[in-house]
C-alpha cells in the first residue's frame, strides 16, 4: 500500500497523476481507480446543502455496485435505491436492513415479485397493471408510487425518464385510477417518487417536477405518507471547464418547497434523494495504456489496452469524459483518436480530441470513470473486466480483482450445458 496523494483542482479532490500513474506500474492496466475520500465528501455535503431534518439519501447502486463503495456508504448511514432482486441481495450482503431498500423495478415480472417480496423491501411501483397485479398478490402491503412528473430534464434523451416520451412512472392524469386500485387492495401508499432523468444540468427542471409531484401528494389523496422520494439525477461536470451546479443553493430552494409543502400536508415527512452519479462519478478513473500509435490519412490514433465495455459512455450516448496523458502532461499539444481494443471502428474514447502528445506505453486516465462505466460493462471480445481499486484515507487497496484468460473462460463453460 502507499499514500494517494490527494490534489485540489476546480474544488473537488482529484487523486494526483503521480499515485495514479504508481497505480498503472503496481496492479497494471485497464484499471479502475475510486477516490473513497470524495465518495465520502460528496455523500456528506448533501446533508450541508440540504437542510431537512429527515432527509436520507438512497444511493442508487447501479452507477456502481462494488461491494467496497456499497459497504463505505452503508457505514455513513445511507440507503440503497435498487433495480433488481440481485440488487437487493447485494445489498443486504453488504449490510443495508431492509427497510433501507426502496425496490424502483421498471417492468417487474411476477417472478422478480415474489422473490423481492420475500427478501422484505419496499416497493415502487410505476405502473397501473403491476399495482394491481401486486394488489392482488399482496392485499394490504405498505407501498410507494413513482409518478411521472411531466418534465423533461437530463442530459441526453437517452437518459430522460419523465415526460410524454417517457416509458416511466404513473401520469398524474392517472391519479384517480391509482386511487381506486390502493382502495381494492387496501394498499397503504408510504411514499412517493419520481425520477426525471440523469445529470440535470437546470436545477428549476427539478425543482418543477417536484412541485408537480407534491401538488397531488395532499392528504386526501394519500392520507398516509411517510417520505417523498425525488429521484436522482444530481449533475456534475464532466467537462473541465464546465461549471459546478451550486447545490447550496439548490438544496435551500428544496427545503424550503418541502418545508411549505409538509407544513400544508400537516406533518414532517422524510425527503428522499437517489444519487447515483454525483456521489461516485468523480470519485473514479479508468486508466490504459497506449499499445500503438497509427497515422491513417485523416486521423492519428492513439490506441490503447482498454475499450468499450469498460467505459460504454462515449459510445453510447457521445459523453465526453476527459482523458489526462499521466505520462506527458505538458507535452505539446497534438489531435487525436483514442481508442480500445475491440474489433468495431466505434470503439472510441474520444475522437479529434487536443492532448499532449502520446507516446507508445504512456498511460492515460479517463476522468468521471466512477459511476455507470464498471457497472455498464461487459465481457465483449472476451477480456475480462479491469480490476478495482479503492483510495480511503490516502491509502489504495484491491477491492475487486480480475480475472486471468483461464479463469474467464472457465466461468464461461461452467455456465453452458
Ligand atoms: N433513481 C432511479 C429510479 C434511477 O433510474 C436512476 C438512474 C437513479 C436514481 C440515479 O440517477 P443518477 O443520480 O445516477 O443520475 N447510464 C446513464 C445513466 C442512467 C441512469 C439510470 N437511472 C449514464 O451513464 O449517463
């Protein structure tokens, strides 16, 4: 183990190129490596921003699901916003009690029902059928609903999850069948939620979708409300020169809605937020090393030892993540194409990008590699996925390891029959 040296750049702490680039030297390349010591700053500083008494904070573990960052934040306190019944086991493996799981399943079969049901965590459900479908299951069960809060926020329209486009969450106009449903099945309707989209660069966006939410959430509608439950969405920059979203701001305007709204209601209620990117995204860098550099006609490539299934972003949706040369920071600056291993001419980082110049086996760190880059990956051309790497207190250690040749391909046959 050694001292990450921690750095200060644009008011986040940032892990410096020298203990990334021992990183790359110790345990090798493709590698991930969290800052544990932002995860925490970021967790923590919702609670400043946010001064509501019953706020919690239910991290949404699809954005990254080592059991190292789940136990961290369990250990603050936080809870778990789940996707999926192996969410939930996971979850429950690395300490979370049940009543610290909101269950959000979008398309949830009968099957994912049971199995969920019998692990004891609260469900959200965002669609008439399944209320009733779960009504009928289980008369009388406590419940929380996500509506769709008809605002249409998020970084790209892939990740935009309200408005009329959007496969998510019940219509407010629906208000009065959904009423009639928790009445057949004598459900108790706990919580209400929403989530409007990923990385919401307006925070009036989200300040308007929660008004929407908390016009119906009255007494007479829904006499017996615990939390309002707001979804994530909390956006940070990825670009250098983008700017931070104030959230000091942000979260006063929120408690002061809320405290309106809860003193209209008649009682305090818990205000629930569901990050998943702006606790980890900052936290974490894919690092690689450059194989080969290649002159085509038009372009200069710099390819490296990763690709697409370790950090899918660029591809999918055209996200920037910015790329440090750790090797030759103050080179002089050149275009390039950085690119990954896979046999697809998409498979690329960054395309006509201004960096210093690369050499052969230097070593690049793509930034914001913390949150939807390890969880979204996959095995495609059958490399193994990169190890993980945890910093907590300036100091590294192992928390997920990879898997040689042999090993991958042996977890492959055991699976086929
Ligand atoms: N709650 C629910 C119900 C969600 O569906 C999500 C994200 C979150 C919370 C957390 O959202 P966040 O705070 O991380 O924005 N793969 C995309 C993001 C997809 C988000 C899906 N749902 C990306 O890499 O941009």
């Amino acid at each position: 183990m050694f001292r990450a040296a921690l750095g200060y750049l644009s008011g986040a702490m940032h892990l410096s190129n020298e203990f990334l680039l021992q990183c790359a030297k110790r345990y090798g390349t493709p590698i991930y490596v969290y800052n544990g010591d932002l995860i925490l700053q970021r967790y923590r500083e919702l609670f400043e921003f946010i001064p509501w008494p019953k706020l919690r904070v239910l991290y949404a573990m699809k954005a990254n699901y080592n059991p190292a960052i789940l136990t961290l934040l369990g250990e603050q306190g936080a809870g778990i916003d789940a996707v999926s019944p192996a969410e939930i086991v996971l979850a429950l493996k690395c300490g979370y009690q049940e009543n610290q799981i909101l269950f959000t399943a979008n398309n949830l079969t009968a099957r994912e029902m049971h199995v969920a049901h019998a692990l004891g965590v609260l469900f959200n459900i965002d669609t008439l059928s399944t209320i009733d479908r779960f009504g009928r299951i289980f008369p009388g069960s406590d419940l929380c609903l996500r509506f769709n809060p008809n605002v249409v926020a998020g970084d790209n329209a892939k990740v935009q999850t309200a408005g009329e486009a959007s496969k998510f969450g019940i219509l407010l106009s629906e208000l009065s069948t959904v009423k009639n449903l928790v009445k057949t099945h004598d459900l108790r309707i706990v919580g209400l939620h929403i989530h409007t989209g990923s990385g919401i660069k307006n925070p009036r966006k989200s300040l308007k979708a929660m008004q929407n939410l908390l016009e119906i959430a009255t007494p007479e509608n829904f006499p017996d409300l615990q939390f309002i439950d707001f979804g994530g969405g909390l956006a940070v920059p990825y670009h250098p020169e983008e700017e931070r979203i104030d959230y000091a701001s942000f979260g006063k305007n929120i408690a002061a809605l809320f405290g309106t709204f809860c003193e209209n209601y008649g009682r305090e209620l818990g205000l629930y937020l569901e990050p998943g990117k702006y606790i980890v995204a900052e936290s974490g860098y894919l690092l690689m090393e450059v194989t080969s550099l290649k002159n085509n006609q038009e372009r200069r490539f710099a390819n490296t030892d990763s690709g697409f299934p370790h950090l899918i972003r660029p591809v999918l949706y055209d996200a920037y993540h910015h790329i440090v040369n750790l090797s030759n920071p103050h080179g002089s600056l050149r275009t390039y194409d950085i690119c990954g291993n896979i046999c697809e001419s998409g498979d690329c980082f960054a395309s006509g990008r201004s960096m210093p110049k690369i050499r052969e086996e230097d070593i690049l760190a793509v930034q914001n590699a913390g949150a939807y880059c390890y969880s979204m990956g996959g095995l495609y051309n059958l490399r193994a996925m990169p190890a993980e790497i945890l910093t907590l207190n300036g100091k590294e250690r192992m928390v997920r390891r990879s898997s040689s040749e042999e090993e991958l391909v042996e977890s492959i046959l055991a699976e086929c029959l």
